[in-house]
C-alpha cells in the first residue's frame, strides 16, 4: 500500500531535533501553543545547548502517526443528489450519479443544470466564499414558486447508500463536513494574487507552523541574550605570566632613583615601528567588526566609488567647466547668427519672431506631419504646381503665389549653413548636460553608513570624501546652470581623493583575499607585557 502524506511527514521529522518533534507532536494535537508548551520547549532547546536550568524540562516526545487522529476509520463516499425540487431550472426529480471509485465529470450545455447541483452540494458540504450570499440556491424564475426547495444527498458511510435530506437553510450534516466542494468562486480565496497557496491541508501545514514556532523562539532567546549580555561577546580574564623577561619589564623593574631622564627618554621613545604597529592593531580591530559580507559589500562600494572618483573629476573641473562655458558660449553665438540671417531674409513677411526657437519647432512639426500623414510619398514642403495646387499643411488653405515663394524661402533657410551650425552647437549643450556624473554612489543613502566604515580604517580618508561631495555638487550644479545659460555660483577648488581611495581598495582586497592572524591575539601579544587583564569584544 502506498503511503499516506502523514508517512512522509512522520518520516520527516525523524530527522529534526528532539524539542522539534516534540514540537511537532504538539501542534498535531492543538491548534496553538500554550505558555506551559512554549516554556518547556524553551527548556528542552537551553538544556540541549549546555545550560543549567533550575528545573528539569520533561523528556521530549516523538511525534507519531496516532496523534494525527488519522487512524483507521470509515470513509464517507459522496454518491449523487436525488429528488431535487424547486432548485433553478432543474426538472423535478432530477437526479445525479457519481462514481464511488473513480472521477466522474459532468458536463454539458449553458443552462442544462450542471451549476445547479453544484450549488446544492456548496451549502450542504464544506466550502470557503468570500460573499455568503452566493451560496443561496435560487428557485425556478420561470416557474411559479410554490415549490418547496428540496433534495436528497446520498452517500455510503460503509453500509450502502444513505439519503441525507436537504432544505435551504437547514443545520449541515456532520457526514458532509468531510466532503469539500472547491468551485472558481472558493478558489479565489485559495490562491492570492502573488499565486502563493493560502491554505494547507492539516497535515502539510505542520512544517510551515513549526517554522513559525521555530522564529518565534529565535526572537526570544536573541532578545534575553541582549538582555544578559548586551550584544557584546564577554571574554574572560586572561592572566599572563608576570616574569616575562621583555624589554619594558626588564627596564621597569629596574627603575631607581639614579635612572637619568635621558634613559627613560630613549626606552619611551615612539618609533616608525611603533607607529606602524598601532596602525596594524587599528586596522585589525576595525577588520575584526566586519563579517566575510560586509567586507565584500564594503569593497564593492570603494571600487565603484573609485570609478565614480575618476569620472567626477574628469567631468566636473575646472577644464570641463570652461569647455561647458565656451560650448554654451559657441551656441548662442551660432543661433543670434541664424537669427539675424532669418531678419535679413524675411524682413517681409506679415509676422515676427521666424527663425525662434518656437518658430522652428512649428516648421520641424508641420514637416512631420507633411511626410508622414499628408503628403507621405513627397518630400517637404510641397508647394504643387499650376496644374495641381497644393493645400498647406499649417492652414489647411490651398497655396497662392506668395505662399508658394514663403514655403520655398523657408525651407531654403532651415537648409541653410548657419541654421545647421546653430542646431549642431545646441546638440553639444545638450549633450554635455546628458553627459554630467549622477554622482549615484556619493549622493546615495548608504553615504553616511559607508564614511562611517570608512573613517575606522582612514579617518584622513573620510574628511576627504565629505569635503569632495559637497565640492562636486556644487560644480554639478554650476555646470548645470552654464550649460542652460542660468546664473552661476562661485566653485570650490576641486581635489580629488583618488589616490586614498585607491590605497584603501587595494587594502580591503588584500584583507579579503588573506585574511589576516586572529585579531584578538594580536592584541593579547601587544599588551603581553601587562598583568592579569580582561577585554570585551
């Protein structure tokens, strides 16, 4: 015989700890945890983890297949409907057969009857709905109504079939509280919109509530260990010899009143070794904070820094400034020239401001419109001819002679050199805004968190990168306004950290790839002249 889905769970949980299907046994046979589970759950997690409780936690034990109050018992099989009455279209007597080993579908046209026993079989058996009023089973709406609602619900509970008689409204049987009905209305409330399953058999829900119980007691026992502990790592007192022989020991016990200031200056002198040797120990704790992914996240941000570094230095100083000045500069020029050419050509037409920028998006939007819609095979502008006269594509009126000569004068200057050289130097401009850094990495939210990270490494560093952000955003925004022809403000000089920023990856890459000896005993050697001692990490 194959096995049930329970075997599988109970198989399952032969490889969990005790206290979990101890846990498991208990969510089989409750639909909650008590305060007293909970406790003695706790307890069985502290005892195997080494603590010494003041009272014994009872034995864990095992879940197994009878606390799912799923042994042997006599199924309920669904075998038709018979005797309807007054139940929507339905014929009187009507009756349906299900197959008691097999499936059985139904089917047939629009309006032969099928949702109707479907409806009768929703308020009989057990279903989920959103609205309670769908399950009410309407009566013939073209009869008469005097018919009572009725039918009889047959199922074999191992003795041969059983009529269970049913009226609109009745108490459920509990026979039929076995059978489920799922239909597209309940099946919304089993599937949310992510397509994520919201209801679980008995059985297969046990896993997702022990994962729930399971992180509710992490969040317990977190909480209680920042209460005994305070987040922090004690560590015990460590007790070094006190004869060590070292050479601030040796000097130390020798120390009379004959010692000369000259020998104390020499023995306490701060060297280059030293120096480098605090810088080492620095590094180290600061290293020693930061996880395996952390400092991964933290590299990965100084490299992408170290790009942005070199664009914003190359895009915002004082040479692209100048550049955007003269571009600016050059485009003005080049567009007052095209405008003054359009004055010349055009002193007689009846309306001013030809040649303007709005002047040109008008002529750039009426040739669109002419070789896409109106004239499509011809090209722009058509003017026709005396045999075929043309309708403009601005006043929708047929073209007369001056018309004709104004399109043609026009178009003629659109084509002319100055124009073109006026549009290509506003082309540049706008390029050039495009092309200013987004600066993502020094304006983004983490800046804060990551200087911070910084500054235990390179405090030097750290000014640097703040002083650098607040100098580039300036520049952005004076770029900006050079380049739209707006008011400038005064820059700061720009210095880049390039260099510190460099220096500081190629560090993190190097801690990475070769992480360095245990910081903590690092710290034990360089103090190894001292007494008893204690440290908190």
């Amino acid at each position: 015989m194959a096995n049930e889905p329970i075997d599988d769970i109970i198989s399952w949980s032969a490889s969990q700890q005790p206290w979990r299907r101890d846990c498991l046994r208990r969510l089989a046979i409750a639909n909650d945890l008590t305060e007293a589970d909970q406790d003695e759950l706790l307890g069985m997690i502290k005892q195997s983890a080494g603590f010494t409780l003041t009272s014994e936690p009872p034995a864990p034990i095992a879940c197994t297949k009878a606390h799912f109050g799923c042994g042997e018992q006599t199924p309920v099989v669904l075998k038709g409907i018979a005797n309807v009455e007054g139940v929507n279209r339905l014929v009187a007597k009507a009756s349906l057969s299900f197959c008691p080993k097999a499936l059985t579908i139904v089917y047939g046209r629009n309006g032969s009857g099928k949702s109707g026993f479907v409806r009768i079989l929703r308020t009989t058996c057990r279903t989920r709905i959103e609205n309670p009023m769908m399950l009410k089973v309407l009566a013939d709406v073209y009869g008469d109504g005097a018919s009572a609602q009725a039918a009889d619900i047959l199922v074999d509970l191992g003795g041969g079939d059983v009529p269970i008689a049913w009226t609109p409204g009745m108490e459920a049987a509990p026979q039929l509280a076995q059978v489920a009905v799922f239909d597209s209305a309940s099946a919304q409330l089993y599937v949310d919109g992510g397509n994520q399953i919201r209801y679980l058999p008995f059985g297969l829900a046990l896993p997702h509530r022990l994962n729930a119980v399971c992180l509710a007691f992490k969040a317990k026992l977190e909480a209680k260990r920042l209460t005994v502990v305070g987040g922090k790592i004690a560590l015990s007192s460590i007790a070094f010899p006190i004869a060590r022989k070292t050479a601030a020991q040796t000097f130390n016990t020798g120390l009379s009143k004959t010692t000369t200031d000259a020998a104390i200056d020499a023995e306490t002198a701060w060297s280059a070794d030293n120096a480098a040797r605090l810088e080492e120990i620095t590094n180290l704790l600061a290293a020693g904070t930061t996880t395996a992914s952390d400092l991964g996240a933290l590299l990965s941000w100084i490299d992408a820094l170290k790009l942005e570094c070199e664009s914003a230095t190359r895009a915002l100083g004082d040479e692209a400034l100048a550049v955007h000045t003269a571009l600016r500069d050059s485009a003005i020029a080049a567009r007052e020239a095209a405008q003054l050419a359009a004055c010349a050509l055009f002193d007689d037409v009846p309306l001013n401001g030809v040649g303007s920028q709005t002047w040109r998006a008008l002529w750039q939007a009426a040739r669109d419109y002419s070789v896409t819609e109106a004239y499509g095979d011809q090209p722009f502008p058509v003017v026709g001819d005396d045999a075929d006269i043309a309708t403009c594509v601005l006043c929708q009126q047929p073209l007369d002679t001056g018309g004709i000569d104004r399109m043609k004068r026009f178009q003629a200057y659109m084509d002319d050199a100055l124009d073109t050289a006026a549009t290509t130097a506003e082309s540049a401009v706008a390029d050039a805004l495009a092309s200013l850094p987004a600066l993502s990495h020094l304006l983004g939210d983490d800046i804060a968190e990551r200087n911070a990270q910084v500054r235990a490494r390179d405090a030097e560093l750290a000014d640097a990168l703040e002083s650098f952000q607040a100098v580039v955003v300036g520049r952005c925004a004076n770029a900006k306004a050079q380049l739209n022809g707006a008011e400038q403000a005064d820059v700061a000089p720009l210095i880049s950290p390039l260099a510190g920023v460099a220096r500081l990856s190629t560090k993190l890459g190097d801690e990475k790839t070769e992480p360095p000896r245990d910081w903590r005993r690092l710290v034990f050697l360089s103090y190894a002249a001292m007494g008893t001692w204690s440290i908190a990490a």
